[in-house]
C-alpha cells in the first residue's frame, strides 16, 4: 500500500478551503458534468440482471470436493435502480467432515461481497450524482471540487466527502465516523469507454485513531455482455496493519449474466445491501 500517497491526497483534501476559490465556478454546469461523464448501469435502459458468483477459494474447494469448479453457491440479483441481493444457491452433497469448511469459505465470499457491493453501487451501478443529496457542502479552488455530506441516524454521526476534478472525475472518497474515530479512504479508478468513466476498481486504507488498521486494493475486469459493460472479476489484495509484510489474495468471478428476467424474491432468501 502506497502510504507516502495517502498523507499527500489526505492532505490537500483537508485544506482545500484555505485555498482561493476559482472565480468562474459554475456549481450547475458541475452536476450536470458529474452525471453525464460515468458509465452507470441503471442508465442502460435495463430492470434487472442476475449473475453466479463464486470465488478462487470457493473454486478450490469446489474441485477438492465435487471435482468441478463451475459451482457457484451465490446468485447477485440487481433491480434498477439501487435494490442488489444475495441469493444462496443449492450445492451438490457435501461430506460431513467438511461442511464447517465449506460454510467458513462461504460466510467469507458474502462478506466480501457486501463490502465491495457499497462501493460498486457509488461508482458504477448507481453513479456518484445519485449519492450527493440533502444538505451538502460545496467547495472549491482552482485544481479541484469537494463536497461534504454529514447525516446523524441514532445519534451516530457519518460523514462523506468527495474530491473532484473539474471534469467530475471523482478523485477520493472519505467516509468518517467520527463517534467511533474511524476514517475509510477510497481511492477509485476509472478508464474511458465511449466517452463515459466505466469503474476498473479503487484502493481502501482504513484509519483509526489516526493509525493505518487495513487495506486494500480491488482490480474490476469488466466484460461487454449483451451490448453491456459488466463487472466478470474482481482480484483483491489485503493488508493488515496485525500482520505486517503479508498480503492476502483473493479473486471474485461473476458469470452467466442474465438480463430482464422475470425475478422475483421472497421471504428471507435474499440479504439486500444497503449503502451508506
């Protein structure tokens, strides 16, 4: 994790206001800016999709146990435009000596997903314009734009801050919470496709009281599927500040896209994620 990065972005985003601020700033031509520019998929005229998901862990078990990696034990369920699921799906048997493994596997891959799940929904299911509502603060100077989002749910404080660039290419996104003295700071990257930024993933380092706890970095591979760009891997390199020089590997593929079914859900056979 490039540490030297973090203080320089950390810093200048922290003193952005003691800047003069750009005379000619015109803050509707910004949003307007902000939500044409990225490929979002609930602007693709589409309901819904679903997908299998499995994981290089789960694919080792997989051949260890069936002898076939193409079993996926999760489905990811999208309705347009911010409802995404987790649907458990049915195995082949599994041997009693090894269930405690396969569940500890599972139970690892759906919180995987749900932490990446927030920020796929910021940057490429929803968009970022989607985000910034209510009572924001805009500032700006003459390199970049911030906005800050502070909301207050049982007395627990959350406070979300954006740094962009003119164009509206999002540059950091902060997410304090001051109660419990933790900051998340997520570096997102983007590629152009036909004028628009498609997400290619973003670098997390989380802090508490002031000390680096973790990180780490996710690589999106996004495949064009029915006229569609869509996210077909995710690789994932972690740091823990506990277990200095090691880093964890792991790599998410998502498959077999399906488009406008006819989807339904019912009762508690599905765990909705929920952004921040």
């Amino acid at each position: 994790m490039r540490n030297f990065y973090l203080s320089i972005v950390l810093g200048f985003t922290i003193s952005i206001s003691g800047y003069g601020q750009k005379s000619d700033f015109n803050e509707k031509d910004f949003f307007n800016s902000l939500n044409s520019s990225y490929y979002t998929l609930s602007d693709q005229k589409i309901q819904n999709f679903a997908a299998f998901v499995t994981s290089l862990k789960f694919q080792v078990f997989a051949d260890s146990m069936w002898k076939n990696q193409e079993i996926f034990p999760l489905q990811l369920i999208w309705f347009n435009p911010d409802d995404v699921y987790l649907s458990q799906l049915g195995v082949p048997k599994i041997e009693s000596d090894k269930y405690k493994e396969y569940q500890e596997i599972l139970d690892g891959l759906k919180l995987q997903l749900r932490g990446i799940l927030l920020d796929l929904q910021r940057f490429y299911l929803n968009g970022l314009y989607k985000t910034i509502s209510g009572d924001y603060k805009i500032q700006n100077n003459e390199e970049a734009v911030q906005i800050t989002i502070r909301s207050e749910t049982n007395n627990i404080v959350t406070k979300v801050k954006y740094l962009f660039g003119y164009n509206g290419l999002c540059l950091l996104n902060e997410i304090s919470y001051p109660n419990q003295k933790k900051v998340i700071v997520i570096y997102p990257r983007f590629k152009t496709v036909k004028n628009k930024w498609l997400c290619q993933g973003w670098r997390v380092q989380t802090f508490v009281n002031g000390s680096v706890e973790s990180g780490f970095e996710l690589e999106l591979t996004n495949s064009f599927i029915y006229n569609k760009w869509v996210p077909s891997n995710i690789k994932i390199e972690v740091q823990k500040a506990e277990k200095k020089g090691t880093t964890f590997y792991d790599e998410i593929s998502i498959k077999n896209y399906l488009f406008d079914q006819p989807l339904e859900l019912k009762g508690k056979a599905a765990s909705k994620q929920k952004q921040p």
